[in-house]
C-alpha cells in the first residue's frame, strides 16, 4: 500500500507569515491528493484538490501545488484564523489513506 | 443543504459488537460513493472503508478488514458500519463523509458529519 508522510508535523509562525506544508506519497498518486483543514473541535473541511485545484469559498491565500509523489499547501499569509490540523488525503486508489497531519499554531 | 447524522456509538467491551448508522439528507445519495473516517482522541483522521453507490464495491482499511463491514441501504439514505471484535484501539469517533461527486471513488470528501463516539474498553 502507498504510505503518506506530511512534515512538518507542527510547526508556529508569525501572522503574516509564508507557510508551507509537505506531503509525500511512497508511490506516484498522480495528482489525486487533497488537503483538509480541521479546526479544533470541528468536522474537516475540504481546501484543495486535485493537488492545486481551490476548493469553492476558501481564501486564496491557501495554494497547493504537486504531483507524483510531492506535494505542498502553502498558506501565503497566515491568519489567526488558520489555527488548525491539516492533513492531505491521496484518492487514486484504495487505500484512500491520510497523512498523519501537521498542526499549525501562530506563534 | 447536506446533512449527515451518525448515531450508534457507545461504551463496548472488548470483543464485542456495535453497528453504526449514518442518515444522509440533502443530496442524492443512491448516486455516491459513502465513506467511514475516524479519529482517536488526539490523534489524526484514519480512512476506515468506502463503498460505492450500489453497494458492488467496497475497500477496507488493513486495521478494520475482517472486522468491520461497510453496507448502505439507500430506499432509506442510510450508510451502516457492522463492528465486530472491537479492540481498545478502535476507540474513536467515527464520521461518515460524502464523496464530493457522483458515481466515482477518485474524488475528496466535501461533507462529513459530525461523528459518534465508539469507547471499547472493560
């Protein structure tokens, strides 16, 4: 089975601030990866998929970019609003497993 | 408006048996692809199993597979999860997600209920 890896695993940064986060599939997913944001205690919310594809109604300050086996979201400003979990997903195939998460915090 | 409600969770001893339901409003839902996720407290969000519209496809998780069985019944836009053998790490919350289009198991969840909680211990 393909295993997904996200890194940083946490990470603090500035409002303002370029962030950016890396999944990495062990085998190439194409570009059937997807991002989620999850605040906490809420459900998951869809941000981007198709590795680059914005999903309706979230800021366009969230871009991912990526195909293969890496991927990346960056959060061109960070807002206080950003506080949150974030995971991708790869959908090529089952398995449809999620990578582990990096939680973002505003330092 | 997309609603999904989880319902059946609950304390359950090791090795015992629960079955959890998820009622879909709002969308088509004999024409999509159904999905269980789960998240341990504290931990990230875990794919548990799909299973296609018609019910001709289903996929497992390697950590569910031979215990738990996915089944949707969709005169009623009901999605099941029959748990059997249940573990003291298969405590979690567990939220049913729908695929974001029709008819197609290569596309992301865009709706996700709010989950129930599953707590097996002694």
């Amino acid at each position: 089975d393909i295993q997904m890896t996200q890194s940083p695993s946490s990470l603090s940064a500035s409002v303002g601030d370029r962030v950016s986060i890396t999944c990495r599939a062990s085998q190439g997913i194409s570009t059937y990866l997807a991002w989620y944001q999850q605040k906490p205690g809420k459900v998951p919310k869809l941000l981007i998929f198709s590795a680059s594809t914005l999903q309706s109604g979230v800021p366009s300050r969230f871009s991912g970019s990526g195909s293969g086996t890496d991927f990346t979201l960056t959060i061109s400003s960070l807002q206080p609003e950003d506080v949150a979990s974030y995971y991708c997903q790869k959908y090529n195939s089952a398995p449809f497993t999620f990578g582990p998460g990096t939680k973002v915090d505003i330092k | 408006e997309v609603q999904l409600l989880e319902s059946g969770g609950g304390l359950v001893q090791p090795g015992g048996s629960l079955r959890l339901s998820c009622t879909a409003s709002g969308f088509t839902f004999n024409n999509h692809v159904m999905t269980w996720v789960r998240q341990a407290p504290g931990k990230g969000l875990e794919w548990v199993s799909s299973i296609s519209s018609g019910s001709v496809s289903t996929y497992y998780a390697d950590s569910v597979k031979g215990r738990f069985t996915i089944s949707r019944d969709n005169s009623k836009n009901t999605l099941y999860l029959q748990m059997n053998s249940l573990r003291a790490e298969d405590t979690a919350v567990y939220s049913c997600a729908k695929l974001s289009s029709e008819n197609t198991f290569r596309v992301p969840l865009d709706y996700w209920g709010q989950g129930t909680l599953v707590t097996v211990s002694s």
